[in-house]
C-alpha cells in the first residue's frame, strides 16, 4: 500500500507540474478525468482484447498507461479538495485501507476484486467518463498488471522529476540535451531510480539531484 510520504510527495509534486503548465489550474477547467478515460482504453489495446486476430500484451506499455492514469487522477483529486495536498493524502489513504473490492455503478454492482484486469480497465474507462475515480479499482489494475504500490511510485516520481529536469534545463527553448553519452536521458533516470532507496523522505529530490549529477556541463 502507498505509504503517507509517497502519497504526499506525488501529490506536491503534481501539483508543482500542473502550476508549470497553468499557475492557476486549479481553475482551468482542465478534464484530468476525460484524459485518464483515453488512457484506460489505451491500456485496453496494449493489453489486447481482439478475438479476430493474434495480439501480444505489451507489459510495459500498460503499465505506463497506468503512470499516466495516476497523473490525471491525482490532478482531479487535488482540484476536488480546493489544492489541499494534504487533505487529498488522507483521503486516497482512507480509501486505500478500505480494502474495497466492489462498487455500484450505473445501478449495477461490479466485484472487481474478482474481475479480470480487462473488464477492470472498461470499468475505470466508464467511471471516468461518469467523473468518478475509484483509487481501489485503480490499484486493483495496477496489481493485475505486475505492478506493487512502490513500482507504481517509482515510476510516477521518475517520470514526473524527469519532466520538472527537462522544463528546468531549456526544454521549451529548445536548448535542452536529450543524448548525455550517447544515451538518451530516459536510460539515465533509470540508473538513477536504481540507485536510490524509494523509502527515502526526499526521494524526489534525490532522483532531480541524480540527475543533475549526469548532464553535462556545457
């Protein structure tokens, strides 16, 4: 389960990238869950579901759909508690140790505990689309999909710190280097989160100081 320092240091950081984007998101009118909807299909394809033709489940490409789903979820959740970080922390953890494994929706009532991760994501996808995020369904998949809670973190953090390095060093500009030793940025992180204990309390700022360690000077 995402403890109360990881729950609070993807928050915070969430909310520092989307005040990258719009300094006033909060009230942009931004459709995270309509995004995270798109994304749920999206897992839905890398998975594979066709019984007309022969399909691979591409793994690591659901997982990643499911990075961003967490992104999009976490921006509707902090807009719904007025960008109290730390009130949305309390409720995702109170959701979390709910251990909630049904749902009503539509009138119907869905035991995705039980449920295949296919039928999950079409699930999540029409949640999404009702505006409704459920966290339980959502780590449910996350599990299904080969993925525990600090993968899910590890990922997210990596992911999100890289964006915050790229905006940092000139991305917009133009001016940013993507290939640091003939190796492309992403291959860096992964070195980087390697090397770093996820238990860490400033494990953000290790990873953005990991980073910062690498690129080069000039």
């Amino acid at each position: 389960m995402l403890s109360q320092i990881q729950l609070n240091t993807m928050l915070s950081l969430q909310d520092g990238m989307n005040k990258k984007v719009n300094p006033d998101w909060l009230n942009a009118g931004y459709e995270y869950l309509r995004a995270a909807m798109i994304e749920s299909v999206e897992g839905i394809e890398h998975h594979g579901w066709k019984w007309w033709k022969a399909q691979k489940k591409d793994l690591p490409q659901l997982q990643m759909e499911l990075v961003d789903i967490w992104h999009f979820a976490l921006s509707a959740i902090i807009i719904e508690f007025d960008g109290d970080i730390e009130k949305s922390a309390e409720t995702i953890a109170e959701q979390l140790s709910s251990n909630q494994t049904t749902l009503t929706f539509d009138g119907k009532e869905y035991s995705f505990g039980e449920q295949d991760i296919l039928d999950n994501l079409e699930l999540m996808a029409g949640l999404c689309a009702a505006k409704r995020f459920v966290v339980p369904l959502f780590i449910k998949i996350v599990v299904q999909a080969e993925m525990t809670s600090d993968e899910l973190y590890r990922q997210y953090v990596g992911k999100n710190v890289l964006n915050f390095f790229r905006q940092d060093h000139g991305y917009k500009e133009g001016t940013y280097i993507k290939i640091w030793n003939e190796r492309e940025d992403n291959e860096h992180l992964v070195e980087v989160l390697d090397a770093l204990d996820i238990n860490l309390s400033d494990y953000s700022e290790q990873v953005y100081k990991g980073l910062t360690l690498r690129y080069p000077a000039n």
